[in-house]
C-alpha cells in the first residue's frame, strides 16, 4: 500500500522528500528577502 502511495505521487509529481522541502523552503526565504530589501530602497 505505502508503495503504491509513493509511486503514485512521483506519478503525479507530488511525492515530496526532505531535501526538496528544504530547498523550496530556502529558495521561499530568499525570495521573500529580496523582496523586502527591494521595497526599503
């Protein structure tokens, strides 16, 4: 069953692991403090 959960999420590109959250989490960041560093100016 867990097998056929993970296949099915690669499937559909929504199987997520630890280091893509990171990197979403990390690209987010930075991209909100562009975004705030662009404002002040």
């Amino acid at each position: 069953m867990r097998l056929e959960r993970i296949r099915k999420e690669i499937k559909n590109g929504t199987y997520e692991t630890e280091g893509k959250l990171r990197i979403a989490i990390s690209r987010l960041i930075d991209d909100v403090l562009t975004r705030c560093t662009k404002r002040r100016r």
